[in-house]
C-alpha cells in the first residue's frame, strides 16, 4: 500500500481546522501525525486519502469535522502512568486531603482530559484498595474529555491485554477486573466510582464544585501559550485553596500563572494556590 500523503494546502486547513475547534497546536513537521490520524478515518468514509476528506471538510460537513477533531486530539494513557505521582498522591497528597475533610467527608476530583478512562480508574481502584475508610465518603470523581468516542471507551471500561498490561498491577487486575475474550473488563463497583461527560478545555467550562484536586497531565504541551494561560487561570478560579493541581512532568506554571507554587518536596509535578 502506497505511503499516505498530504499536500502543505491540505496540512494548513487541518491545522487551522483543530486549532479553531480545540486549540490544539499543530507546527510543520506534523505531517506524520496528520496522516497517521486521519487517512484511516477516510478510508472508513469509503475516501482514497486526506485529500478528499479535505475537500468534504471544505464543503462544511460539521459531523466529519467533529470526527477529525476527535482524531487529532487522542492521546496516550495507561493505568498508573508515571507512578510517581500515584505514590506520591497515596503517601502524601490523599492522607492530607482525607484529614482535611474529615468534618464533611467529601472528596471532589477532576480529570479535565481522561482519554480512555485508565487515569480516573486507577485513582478509584487507588480509593477503594487503600483507603478503606473512604468507603461511606461521598467521592465525587469527574472524568472530561472533547473526544466523544473515548468517553464511551471510558464508560464501557473494557480494556484490552495490551492495555492492562500496561502500568496495573497484576493483583489489581485479578482482584477489580473479569476476563472475557480478548478483554479485561473492569468491575462495576469501581466503574460506577467515576462520572464521564464531555468537555472541551479551550472553550468555557460549566459550572463547577470546588476541586480538591485538578488532574490537569500531558494535555497543555499541546496548547500554545495563551490558551495555557487561560486554562490555569480558570483551574485556579475551581481549585480549593488547599486543593492540588497535577501537571505532566514536560508542565509547568512557570510565566504563565503566578498564582500557583509547585510544592517541590512532592517531586511530581503537584501544584497549589499561592496563600
């Protein structure tokens, strides 16, 4: 099969086309992306490459566009990712957290770009395995996401081995999740644990509870500065003053936000307001 190929016109439309709809920053030299999302999304419309789907693109087909947005803007996940910051959330920022609110026992959560669901999914499994003292809490975890068909991966919380493999251990995934088939299928008492909706970060938000704690990792590396400052600027306008930001370990607050301190004896990337 021949190489999959975009013209620079081609590239132009789709970089201006995602960065109108989600601000998602795509620079030259992103072709490779580009064909690598998109020419299987036009082969599914019966399409022989991006140029075609271009032209219907071009011709205002607004269910096309959303698919093409929600192409470009997956991104990658995976149970525990980088678990220092899970070790770190469970040894520290949690027990804080917990003592805090021990008079309302409440706890609320955001994770404001959830992908597939593995991250939301391994704070609940997080919840539920170690800190059993939770379990007449009201826990409010919200998972967001722009891409509608990782939100119904979310929900469906049905992985594959590969997936699974991938950052779980292998106690939880015997203990919280059923085999079948090809899938590992995760248990509904955890699964009930997370709410799903969309949301697009780059547009306004809806109205919000106060956040404990803002799951905000490796989606701001593809935001140009301005929507950066947009962005934090809102988490904090939600963040409770003793909540907790969590960026990607490439994120940072640094001129773009004042008002946040990293708290730099955690080490992995937690931020809070500034008193």
């Amino acid at each position: 099969m021949a190489e999959p190929t975009i013209s620079a016109d081609d590239f132009a439309f789709i970089a201006r086309l995602v960065r109108q709809r989600c601000a998602l920053v795509l620079e030259p030299g992103k072709e490779y992306l580009v064909k690598s999302r998109l020419f299987p999304l036009a082969q599914r419309h019966g399409l022989s490459g991006i140029g075609p789907l271009v032209d219907r693109l071009r011709a205002s087909d607004n269910g096309l566009t959303t698919e093409v947005v929600e192409a470009m803007v997956t991104t990658e996940t995976s149970f525990f990712r980088d678990i220092h910051p899970f070790e770190t959330l469970k040894k520290t920022v949690l027990p804080q957290l917990i003592e805090a609110r021990r008079a309302g026992r409440q706890l609320n959560f955001w994770f404001a770009a959830s992908s597939s669901g593995q991250e939301p999914y391994s704070v609940a499994l997080m919840l539920k395995e170690w800190f059993p003292e939770l379990n007449d809490w009201r826990l409010n975890l919200w998972a967001t996401d722009i891409s509608h068909e990782m939100l119904h991966r979310s929900r469906a919380a049905r992985y594959t081995q590969v997936e699974v493999n991938r950052g779980l251990p292998t106690t939880l995934l015997l203990k919280w999740f059923r085999q079948d088939g090809a899938h590992w299928q995760l248990d509904d008492r955890i699964r009930s644990m997370v709410t799903f909706s969309p949301l697009n970060l780059a547009q306004p938000w809806p109205a919000m509870p106060a956040w404990d704690l803002v799951f905000l990792r490796n989606v701001m590396i593809y935001f140009d500065n301005d929507v950066k400052k947009a962005i934090l600027g809102r988490a904090g306008r939600v963040l409770n003053k003793d909540g907790y930001l969590l960026l990607g370990g490439a994120e940072t607050t640094l001129s773009l936000d004042d008002s946040y301190r990293r708290i730099e004896a955690l080490k992995s990337g937690f931020y809070q307001l500034k008193p």
